[in-house]
C-alpha cells in the first residue's frame, strides 16, 4: 500500500460531484434523476463567447501564455474591476487562473502558517476548510444562521477575531445558502479589519446573479483593496463552467507570489480560452440578463413549492441560485434525507453537512434546470416525504 503524505488526511472533497456521479449510476440502470445537487447553470454559453475562442484558436492562441495571464485580458479585467467597484486597479494585480479555486488555493497556500486562523462561513463553500486545513492553519467557523437570513453576525465576528487570525473569508451572494451581505455589515466588516494583519478573502463569484438590490463588495470599502483578494471568475455569470476560467484582483505583490504558484502548477491558463474571456466583459450582457431574469423566476417556483411539502421550510434566497431549505421536521437527518430522495425519488440533492457542521439539519437544492424539471423534482420530494 502506498503511505500517503499526512497532509492528505486534511484534505477535504465537494460533495457535490459524488452526489452526481451517483445520479449518473442510477440513470445508467434505466433510473431517471432530476439533478438539483450541481451548482452549473444549465444554459449555454453565449454565441459571442464561443464565436471569440473558435477565433482565438484560428489566429494561433493555442500555445504557452504568461503565467499570470494573457496581457490584454488582465488589462481588461483591470478595466472591468476599476469600473464595477469604483478602485483604481492595475494590471499587474490581476491573476488569470484555470477557473477561480485556484485563486482561494493559491491564496491560502501563500499566505497561511502552520497555527494561523483563517475565519471561514459555515455552512459555507467546503472548499474553504479543506484547503485551510491542508496548509496546517486552524479553520474558524463563522456560522451563518437561518435566523440571520444566512448573514455573518457582526459581533460574533468580533469576538472571532485574535492576534493569531491572519485571513477572513467571505462570500456573497452565498454558496450554499443564497444568502448576501449588506452594504452595512460589509462596511462593519471592513471597520474591523482594516490596518490589522488580516487579508480578506472575496469571492465574489455570483456578483452577477443576485435578484434584489445591489450586489457591494468590501474590495471597494475605503481602503481595504490594499488588504484584499478578489476572487472571480467565468463559470457562473456566463455559463463558463467547463472552460476553467476565473481570476484574482490582489495587491501587485502578492500576484507575483500567486504568479509564481502557478508556474510550479499549471503553467498558465489555456490562452484561447483567455481570448473568450475578454469577449465576456467587453461584449453585450444581454445573455447575463436573461439568465438571472430565468433563475429568478426559477427561484420563486422552488421557495413556493418547498414552503408547500410538510416538514420542509425555506427563505427566499436573495443571490446565487441555491435555496437552503430546513428539514429539520421531516425526522430524518439531512444526510439520511439526501440519501431517501436519490435512492427513491430519484431526485439529486446535498446534505447540509456537506458545507460545514454547521449545515446540519438543511438540504442544498440548486435550481439551475429548467422550471418543468423543478416542479417534477417537487413532486417527488413530496411523494418521498408522505411515504415516510
């Protein structure tokens, strides 16, 4: 048997691609599976976008780049962060990376000692925790209570935070829960940080996909974008999920190191896909807009026909397009709950438990398909419910 680094006890899995390759099994035996556990929207990506990569391969895009990114679309990036968030941003604080994980990865890698704290949502991205565990740092929980519409509580972060805290990560709108910070907790946020040894962590990867209000970021709070990583990307706003594209806005310092990571990893990011990547934020939106117009209709159907089911209560997401429903009244606890809806139902969810302990008593349904598949999924998850 091969030993195993130690470090590979720590390292932690998404669950939601187990789920998925479990659905797949069972559709290969004749089952049918309405799929709510992948967070992938369902739609193309625009025409404009593959038109520009189909191109980018035509006139020779398909060799080696630099390792932080092609020049022209850092520049682009630059352009597009100083616009939406009000921050001058140079080019050279731009990382290009195979989608935005690398970004946490990289970050958490460059930055995190044995023994520092890195506070972290919980429930939250599982990502978050495995990689701070990974690296030998202590992962914080903040815990995002249903109560709190899913928010951070100001004056538990307070209490949170220690001489050994050395990064805060935040993400709104939310994974898994749907929920998004205020403009007013990030600025309590930013309050609390600034000047003190901690970066903050961003990621910001449903910024496009939030469904009331404004979508605010602590990278444009006075002064904290010399103490930030922005973290975005492609896959979600654009339907870019399998072109791995994503990136990090971070002081110019820092982007060497994370440069630097990326040269010892994966050398650079695929330079066509780079090329589809400035088409994205240069060309129309119109195609951002019909989607979240879609999810946002898709949203209201599922928050409605789970509030309907017995046993199953569930808020209104305000971003992404997750709901974190409650099930704590079904009797079955969540893992038990996902399992019986797969195995019987036919229908793909996560248990709560899958984003952090603290996610116990919830289930994770993604409502990035199609409406009729939604209410399908709703009637099963009712008929597996009263079968109880």
């Amino acid at each position: 048997m091969i030993p195993f680094a130690e470090r590979m006890s720590r390292l932690g899995t998404e669950t939601a691609f187990e789920v998925l390759a479990k659905a797949r099994a069972l559709e290969a035996k004749g089952r049918t599976v309405i799929h709510l556990e992948i967070g992938e929207p369902d739609f193309d990506t625009p025409e404009n976008i593959r038109r520009a990569a189909k191109k980018a391969i035509d006139e020779g895009y398909t060799h080696y780049g630099p390792s932080a990114g092609q020049p022209a679309l850092r520049e682009t990036i630059a352009r597009e962060v100083s616009g939406a968030w009000g921050v001058e941003v140079n080019p050279d604080q731009v990382v290009v990376t195979p989608g935005a994980k690398p970004i946490m990865f990289f970050a958490i890698l460059a930055l995190i000692n044995p023994g520092d704290e890195v506070i972290y949502p919980n429930p939250g991205f599982p990502i978050y925790e495995s990689v701070i565990e990974f690296v030998g740092g202590k992962a914080v929980p903040i815990v995002l209570r249903e109560e709190n519409d899913f928010e951070m509580d100001i004056d538990e972060l307070r209490n949170l935070i220690t001489p050994q805290t050395r990064m805060l990560i935040i993400n709104s709108p939310e994974n898994p829960t749907g929920g998004v910070l205020s403009k007013e907790n990030l600025s309590a946020i930013a309050d609390m940080v600034r000047g003190k040894n901690i970066i903050v962590l961003t990621d910001d990867i449903y910024h496009r996909i939030i469904y009331e209000g404004e979508h605010h970021s602590i990278f444009s709070e006075p002064e904290m974008a010399s103490q930030t990583i922005l973290l975005n990307g492609y896959s979600k706003s654009y339907a870019m999920t399998g072109w791995r594209l994503g990136y990090g806005v971070m002081p110019a310092d820092l982007a060497q190191k994370i440069a630097q990571l990326q040269t010892n990893s994966n050398s650079c990011t695929c330079s066509f896909t780079q090329m589809a990547g400035i088409e994205a934020l240069r060309g129309p939106q119109d195609a951002v807009t019909k989607m979240v117009t879609e999810f946002r209709r898709r949203r209201d159907v599922i928050v409605e026909g789970l509030n309907a089911i017995d046993g199953i209560s569930c808020l209104k997401p305000r971003g992404a397009f997750y709901v974190f429903p409650n099930v704590t009244q079904t009797g079955l606890n969540c893992r038990q709950l996902a399992d019986r809806l797969l195995q019987e139902g036919g229908v793909a969810a996560l248990p709560g438990t899958s984003f952090g302990q603290h996610g116990d008593g919830y289930l994770r349904f993604s409502y990035a398909n199609s409406v009729a598949n939604i209410e399908e999924g709703l009637a099963r998850i009712r008929h597996t419910l009263e079968s109880l």
